[in-house]
C-alpha cells in the first residue's frame, strides 16, 4: 500500500467525502489514509 | 393520506416484474423432495435466464478451468444456495434497467452494489462466518429501495440526490426530509412483498441503523461496514458521494482489525471489473 502524503486537492476531496464521519475513530482514521494502488491503464491501440 | 412504503412499493411494481423464477426456486428447496434436474428444469423455463447464467459462471469473475455448458452442471459446481442468489440478482438488474441515466448513472449505481457484495463477502470470510455467499447477496440487493424510490419518486429522489451533494445531509436523511422515510424503509418493503429471505429484508432496512438490527445482527453489521469501505474508496456510486456514518457498535460486533481493510479493499478491485462486465452486459438472450 502506497504511503505517500495526500495532495492538496485529494486532500480536500477526502474531507468532503468523509464530511459526516467521526475521524477520530480508528476505521475511520485507516479509511481517510488510504491509497489504493494505481490501476494499470490499459493500454492505447490507435 | 401520506404516502407510505408500502403503498410506493405496490406502485412500483406495477412495472416491476417479481423475480418469478428466484421465488419458484425458493419453494423448491423448501421441499424435501426436490431434486437438483427439478431446479433445473425451473430456470431452463426461462431460457434467457439461463443462458446469461451460463455466462456468468463461465466468466473470469469465477475462473473455472472448464467450460459449464448446463445449469444441472453450474448448480453441481456452483451451488444451488450461489445459483438461486445469481437468478435474484440477474432478475433485479433486469427489472429496474428503465432508471433514467440523467437521475443516476446505473453502470455506478451497480458498482457500488457489486463492490458491497464482494466485500461483504470478504469482510464475513475475515469474521469467520459460514456460508458466505448469503453475504454477497446481502451487500448486493442492500440498497434496492433506492431503486424504487429512482423509479417511481424521479424528482424527489434526484432531490434527496443533489441534497445530499450540495447540502448538510446524507442521501438518506434527504429522503426522510423530502418523502418521509428513506429507501432502507422502502427496500424492507420491497424484500417483504417479494418474500425474500428475513436476513435480506433486515439488511435493507437497517443497514444504516445497525444496532436496530433484530434477527441478523452480524449480517447487518457487515453489510454496513461493507458499505462504508466502498464509499471510502470509493467504487461506483450509489446516490450519495459521502461516506455513511459509522456504527462504532456494529465495528466492534464484527472485532475485525482496521488494518487490514486495505488489503480487503485490494481485493475487492481486483474482482470488481470482472463481475460489473459479466452482470451488467446487455445481450440479445
């Protein structure tokens, strides 16, 4: 798992996102971190 | 007189066809006589349901090393239990595929509906459950009040939608606000007047209100959760961009440990593409 710092702008997107949650809670604290790897993109066949 | 639940959903279904062949199927494995060449002979009555059947446990979402060519042979390697929870699955989808797209993308609306029931279905794996197909059932159909209420409320729905994205509420606070009640009321409704199993109908109703739960607390607890993972992430979307708030009650019931979710969740996309192609492809069958 990925542990780089959020940027700005996903930053911001996160907190909307978990606007109605209690961050103080563990899950929640795990959840918010998160990063999932990247998705290969599948490849462009012009 | 104010509009109820129950009243929508019997509105509803005037243009919603019960999942027939799911409901057969459940009578069936009632009774003790029943043989599996009579469940087959009940889903071969419908044979554009078994044809996407078979395409279904011939995908990679299943990855079986050979070719099933028959639902006498699918029920033997998947399961008569996972084979009748694919019937209801396929029935729903099919029955609600009207929902116009400028309320809701539905391709996302299912996707979040796939990824809850693949992670509920890791989540009761991870808790040690038995059975856990019931689980993926359970996380897939849990918001099917949702979609009655896309249905037949189309403008108040979409109201409760953008509510839920510009205001101070979640979606299903908006509902309550805007009709009343909210679609866990509306798909408890649903899930009663189809017949469906008790576990299913107490998911619909209390998978934001886990503590309530009364027959199926462990079922409800791991939907609820299943719920909140997949809109962290999030895969699809269900209505609402926000994350649902948590139960600390229902986390604790389940004494998972929160660092593995991570993990759980890779999963989860690792699976997700392979079963939203198979379930959501439209054929000519």
């Amino acid at each position: 798992m990925s542990q780089s710092p959020l940027s700005e702008e996903e930053l911001k997107k996160r907190q909307e996102r978990f606007r109605y949650v209690d961050l103080n809670h563990p899950l929640m604290q795990v959840l918010f971190q998160m990063q999932l790897p990247a998705k290969k993109q599948p490849e462009q066949h012009l | 007189m104010s509009l109820t639940p129950e009243a929508l959903v019997n509105k509803s279904l005037e243009l919603v066809s019960p999942p027939s062949t799911y409901l057969k199927l459940n009578q069936l494995i009632q009774d003790p006589d029943s043989a599996l060449d009579d469940i087959s002979a009940v889903i071969n009555t419908d044979p554009a349901l078994a044809t996407r059947l078979l395409k279904i446990v011939n995908s990679p979402f299943y990855g079986f090393p050979s070719q099933i060519n028959t639902i006498s042979r699918a029920i033997t390697i998947v399961g008569t239990r996972e084979l009748m929870h694919l019937v209801l699955a396929t029935s729903v989808i099919n029955a609600f595929r009207g929902i116009p797209a400028s309320l809701i993308d539905m391709d996302d609306f299912w996707r979040h509906s796939f990824a809850t029931a693949i992670t509920a279905r890791l989540l009761a794996e991870e808790c040690g459950q038995k059975a856990t197909e019931r689980f993926f059932i359970a996380g897939l159909l849990h918001n099917i009040g949702s979609l009655v209420l896309y249905q037949s409320l189309p403008e108040l729905a979409g109201e409760a939608i953008r509510s839920a994205e510009f205001g101070h509420e979640v979606q299903f606070q908006a509902e309550q606000r805007l009709i009343g009640f909210d679609h866990t009321e509306v798909g408890y409704a649903l899930a009663r007047e189809w017949h469906l199993p008790h576990s299913l109908q107490e998911v619909a109703r209390y998978h934001h209100r886990p503590s309530d739960a009364e027959d199926f607390p462990i079922d409800v607890a791991i939907v609820h959760i299943a719920d909140i993972l997949v809109s962290a992430v999030p895969f699809g979307h269900s209505g609402d961009n926000h994350v649902p708030p948590l139960d600390p009650a229902a986390w604790d019931l389940l004494a998972l440990n929160e660092l593995q979710m991570p993990l759980l969740l890779q999963q989860v996309e690792e699976q997700i593409d392979r079963l939203s192609s198979v379930m959501l492809t439209q054929d000519a069958s």
